[in-house]
C-alpha cells in the first residue's frame, strides 16, 4: 500500500511532497528547504524481540547502546540486505517510518514534540509526506525513548 493511500485510509492530515532523487535525510531536507530537524529519518534495528523501527531527527544518529539499555538485549542496525527484505515495495535503502504497514513496533525520539511537523520518506527516494507529529503518533502508537546520541 502506498504510503500517501494509507494516510487517507486512516484520516490523517497530510501533504505529499515531490523531490529530485534524495539518498538520505539531509539531502531530502536541502531539496525541500526544511530545517534538517524537521526531517525525520526511520531506521530499522535488530534488537532482542526482533526488527524495530527506531525514527528521529535527520541530522541525529541512533545511539544502539541506549536502546538496547531500554529494550532490555542488543540491538544493532540492520543490514541493506534485511531492509530490503522488511520493505520488498520500497526502493532500495528507503525505510519508512509506518511500522503499521510492516507489522513493526515504532520507537520515537523523545526530543520530538507532538506539535513538530515532520516530514517521512515514503516507499520511493523522490516521494516524502510532511504531518504533525502528534499525528503519526495517533497513528503508529511509537513508544517514546531517548534515541539519540
């Protein structure tokens, strides 16, 4: 299902954004003239009870010491390999935030505020969707966790 598809299915207010191809956060961020921290980038981790999708600012790294501390085992970042197969409708390397469409539980960035507006790559390099935070978490039920370093 296409991301744009979902939202609508679910009611939630959103706006599609069209892109030159952008290869990550930062470079979707300089297209769309948004500040980077508007910009949240979805990253899958391996942790103890299997894949989950951890999503914070663009210009933050996942800090895997910290998450592993909060869900209780190890947890690395996935391979290219294991992403393309969590996404097999997504182009290569692309991990969109809606665990819901993968049947993943969704970690959230704490430092992101229910009213930031965010804007989420979708299942293509040149396709994002930008809504209210407080939206995505109505939707995706995240549990929220210092992600970061």
């Amino acid at each position: 299902m296409r991301v744009p598809d979902f939202l609508l299915a679910r009611e939630v207010p959103f706006e599609t954004l069209l892109h030159p191809p952008a290869f990550t956060a930062q470079k979707r961020a300089r297209f769309l003239h948004v500040p980077g921290r508007q910009v949240a980038k979805a990253v899958l981790l391996r942790g103890p009870q299997g894949y989950v999708l951890a999503v914070l600012p663009a210009p933050l790294h996942v800090d895997p010491e910290r998450v592993a501390r909060a869900l209780g085992g190890p947890v690395r970042l996935a391979s290219d390999d294991e992403i393309a197969r969590v996404f097999p409708d997504c182009e290569w390397g692309v991990v969109p935030p809606f665990g819901t469409l993968y049947g993943l539980p969704v970690l959230l960035d704490e430092g992101i505020t229910p009213d930031t507006l965010m804007v989420f790559e979708t299942t293509s390099h040149v396709e994002a969707v930008r809504l209210l935070c407080r939206h995505f978490e109505r939707l995706e039920r995240p549990r929220r966790l210092p992600l970061a370093q």
